[in-house]
C-alpha cells in the first residue's frame, strides 16, 4: 500500500494545528464524546511546546478552514442553559433525563445531546436486560431499542442540515449497529469531509474496513488531512498490515507529534504484529516510564509479556494497572493474563468476565476468554467467546485461528479449515496459519493442499523481522515443518521431492545443533540411500547419529547392517 506523506508544517502551521485541536477536543467533550475529547486533547499536548500560542485564536477560529460554523452556538439563552443540565446529567449516566431535557432544541450541541443521550440510554437498557457474560439473553440477542426512533430521527434532522459532523457521525453509528455498513460509510465520510478533526467519525470508519484494499478504497473519497494519516496508520494496523510505508507514516507523525503516547503504541503493536516482541517491549516500557498512569493498550502490553514468560514483570505491570484503576477493562484483562500465566484458569476467566462487565465490546476480553476456556476444554464455551470476539472486530485473526483450533479438537476439519483460511486471509504471511490449514489438509486425506500449504508456512515468515536466521533459497528452516512436507510426498511417491526436503532440513544443523528434527531426517536419508544402495552415505549418516547418541540403537543397527552389506559386497582378501 503507498502511504501518503503526513504534510509537511512549519512553525506557522502548527499554531494554527495546536488552535484547531484545542478547537476540536473542546467541541467532543461538549457533545459527551469523552475518548475522542481525550485522543484530541493528547494529540494537542504532544505537539512541540516551543510554538507560541495566539491568545486571540478563541475570537477569530471560525475563519479557519474546517471550523465546523454553527457548532458552537445556541439559538437562545434558555436553550444553553438546558443543553448545561442536560449534559450534568449525561455526566452521571443519567441518560434518560438528559435526553429529556433538551428534547426539542434545535442548537447543533443540543439536538446531538438529545439524539445521544438516547442512544446511550438504549445501549444501557441492553446492557441490563443481557445480564451475565454468555448468558442466554448476551450478545444479538438482545438489542437497542432505540435504533429505528433515531435512525428516522437523524434523517429527518440531516434532511434540513445535511453537514452537521456530528449528526452524520451518530447517524453511521447507528446504522452500524443495525449492521447497514455502506450507508454508515457513506455517513462516515460525510462527517470526516465536513469536519476532518471529528476523531470519534475516524474512530468508527476504521471498523468498516475489513481489508486493505477497503482502507485503498476509502482513502480516494476522504480529505487530504493530518487526520487522514492518522486514520490509514490506525486502519493499517489494525489489518496487521506492516510495510516500510506503514513505518514511514508513523516517523512522519511522530515528527509533527514528538510526544504522542497513542503514536508510540501504535509503533509499539505494528512490531507486536511481526513478533518483534522486544522491540514492542522496550516501546511499551517507555510509554509506562514517561506516563505510567497510562491504561491505553495495556492488555496487548500484557500479552507480550505473556509469550516472553516474563512473569514477574507482568505481576508488576498487572500490581501498576491495579493501583491506578482497577475497574478498567484493560486492568481485568492484564490480571487475568497474569492468573492464566500462572495455570488459575478460572481465576483468568472470572477477570476477563469483569473486563466485559464493564465493556461488552472490549475485544481482548473475549479473545483471551476463549483461550481460557481451550486451556478448561470447555470447547463450546470457547467458541461462543471467539464468536463474540469477531462480532466485536471481524478483523481480529486470532478469534478467528482460535475458533479453528476449537473445531479442529471437535474433530469438525472442513469447519476449522474455513475459520483457518479466515485467519489466514488476515495473516498471509504468518507461517502459523498456514501450517494450520496445512494440518487440516493432512487429516482430510488431501495431501497435495497439505503440501501447498506447509511450503507457504515456510516462506511465509522468510524475510521478515519475525523470520529466524536459518534461511535457505527463500525459506525459513522449519525443521518440523520440512519433514512433514518431506513425508507428505513420501506418501504420495514422490522419492525425488522428498530427499530434497530432508536434505534441506540437514542444513538447519550447524545453527540447531544435534535435535530430535535432525535425528529424523538423517535416519530417514539413510534408509533411503541403504535401498539405493548409495552405502557410503548410508554409513556415514548413520555413524552421525550414532556418534551424536541420537537413535542409539536403532542407529547402531543400521550401522551394522550397511557394514555387513559392505563386506558382502567387497570381502577382504
């Protein structure tokens, strides 16, 4: 994917970026759009602090392009003061009341509040009638009712003002919900093209875009804007789409935004994405060092400890997350890694129970909950969790590989394969995937596929940072991964083909050393020239693996074997 530049902005610009932000995060925190409010307000707080500030800029914005005129004012006074009683009730989760307060104002602040306030309410109602995580009544099951009154509500409202951001914004949220994605894009990038500083619209668009070539898509009807990048760079790693290009769009941003923790995440998951685990250790240990009350993406900081072992680490990450808030979702799920590191399953499950208590669309929460309920062989609960997960996010491969290992231990190959090639098409170059479906191939008596699908493992992960240094002409020295391809043509007699993989898996063994894979290969390579009567090599693989106490008898056998067959066929005098 060609990642366009961030713009180029000099001192001029950034006081101008710096006043828009500001601009920006105020006009979020006013319509109770609380974490686009926060993005935009850390964004701002992380650009350069030498730029002077002009303390004029309040009087005149509206000059500036994208200012969003109408926004900010009130019809009357008693309209402002409504929309002020309105919003101390939305402050304290009392939805209904807020709705009922400004039902009827026709101020942009207000109409929105109205309109989102009932839509909170619907969202809590549904909440409670789903009761407990898994229950009979969680998930589709139950729905905001609320959805058809606002749908013709909003249209009604768009039909006289056809560009409030805010309103198209709610608009697309609401026929998300109602699972209509290409009226909710077209409302998206309505709100963004209006007013490109309207983070939570950017927010909600990077769901709709399931593959690249949907974010290539969008990109030719969105604005050429800071916030543009800002959205590819998001929509890319969320699709683990990791390219130089990728790279280089986050250096341009951080150049313009030194200090921004959410930029310095996001560098720190597209290394996650590729296995560079360190790297996104050493990335996230920054982020706790310079803000270390920070919860953003603790879960992912949380499962990179996880694959290191790293236990005690991830006891101090999870005691931090504890003390700072212990009712965010993200603190569940580091606590709840954390059990499962230590083999408490059920002590996991009931925190990542919490974590959804608290959000039932926080996608770590059901992903490690399924993997919870694998490690439990509670296999039908774990594909209840990953099913969720991907009504969640359809872009998360994990829930969909997992949802594949489930079916697989049912022993149901053709429906673990289709979840299998899911993660795959997510995951093209993850070598794991492929040797998945390559085992489903296996067990379905497809050989051919199997094989196919074992050499993409293999150059899957060839020339990557996630790729190990034992590379031979393109592929990675899986030394499992050869044999079984080895084996496979075995199967399907082709001699040829497989004494070219055991061979390959030979030349892992100056970097591996004497193992298991190797014992295998070689005892097999000198079966197969003993029949062909190659009996030097024969012996002298055989005498390798005798030497190196690997297959000790059987090894000792063959030696003498194949020297009983040499003497026979040149008798000393």
């Amino acid at each position: 994917m060609a990642s366009p530049a961030a713009p180029e902005i000099g001192k001029h610009d950034l006081t101008i970026l710096r006043k828009e932000l500001r601009i920006a995060s105020i006009r979020s925190s006013d319509r109770c759009l609380f974490h686009a409010a926060k993005w935009l307000a850390e964004q701002l707080n992380s650009l350069p602090q030498n730029v002077p500030s002009s303390h004029h800029y309040l009087k005149v914005h509206p000059s500036l392009p994208h200012d969003g005129a109408g926004l900010d004012t009130f019809v009357n006074d008693d309209e402002e003061d409504k929309y002020h009683l309105a919003k101390s009730y939305f402050n304290v989760n009392e939805f209904d009341r807020a709705a009922r307060v400004v039902e009827g104002c026709v101020s942009s602040k207000a109409a929105f509040l109205c309109l989102y306030s009932k839509f909170m309410a619907g969202e809590k109602r549904k909440d409670e009638e789903s009761e407990m995580v898994l229950g009979p009544l969680d998930g589709n099951v139950t729905a905001n009712k609320e959805l058809s009154i606002l749908t013709k509500k909003l249209e009604t409202m768009l039909a006289d003002n056809k560009e409030d951001t805010f309103l198209l914004y709610l608009y697309g949220v609401v026929l998300l919900k109602q699972r209509n994605e290409k009226p909710a894009y077209q409302a998206l990038v309505r709100s963004v093209v209006s007013y490109p500083y309207n983070w939570a619209a950017w927010d909600e668009l990077k769901t709709i875009t399931r593959s690249i070539e949907d974010v290539n898509q969008a990109m030719l009807d969105l604005p050429t804007h800071l916030m543009t990048s800002f959205f590819q760079l998001l929509a890319s790693q969320e699709l683990y789409h990791v390219n130089e290009g990728v790279y280089t769009l986050v250096e341009q941003l951080t150049d313009v935004f030194p200090r921004s923790s959410w930029l310095k995440s996001q560098r720190a998951l597209l290394s996650y994405h590729v296995k560079d685990y360190e790297e996104s250790e050493k990335i996230f240990d920054e982020i706790m060092q310079n803000d270390p009350y920070r919860l953003d993406f603790l879960d992912h900081y949380s499962n990179i400890l996880y694959v290191m072992d790293k236990r005690s680490k991830l006891a101090f990450v999870a005691q931090v997350a504890s003390a700072t808030d212990k009712f965010r979702p993200e603190t569940c799920c580091v606590i709840g890694n954390y059990f499962s590191m230590r083999s408490e399953h059920e002590k996991s499950i009931m925190y990542f129970r919490r974590a959804l208590n608290l959000d039932r669309n926080f996608l770590s929460a059901w992903t490690l909950l399924g993997h919870e309920f694998v490690e439990l062989k509670n296999t039908h609960a774990a594909i209840e969790s990953y099913r969720r997960a991907i009504d969640v996010n359809r872009k998360d491969y994990r829930a969909w590989y997992g949802l594949g290992q489930a079916y697989e231990v049912l022993e149901m190959n053709y429906y673990a394969l289709y979840y299998y090639q899911r993660a795959g098409a997510l995951r093209p170059y993850d070598s794991q995937m492929w040797a998945a479906m390559a085992a489903c191939y296996e067990k379905m008596n497809r050989p051919d596929d199997a094989i196919k699908s074992y050499k993409r493992a293999l150059s899957g992960n060839a020339g990557t940072s996630a790729a190990t240094a034992n590379q031979w002409d393109g592929f990675e020295l899986n030394t499992k991964t050869l044999i079984k391809i080895a084996k496979l043509y075995e199967r399907v007699k082709r001699s040829d083909e497989a004494v070219h993989y055991m061979e390959m898996c030979l030349k892992a063994e100056p970097d591996l050393g004497p193992s298991e894979d190797i014992a295998t290969a070689k005892s097999w390579l000198a079966h197969y020239e003993k029949e062909k009567l190659n009996l030097g090599r024969a012996l002298q693989l055989a005498q390798e693996l005798f030497d190196a106490g690997l297959m000790v008898e059987d090894s000792r056998a063959m030696v003498r074997d194949i020297r009983n067959q040499l003497d026979m066929d040149h008798p000393r005098i």
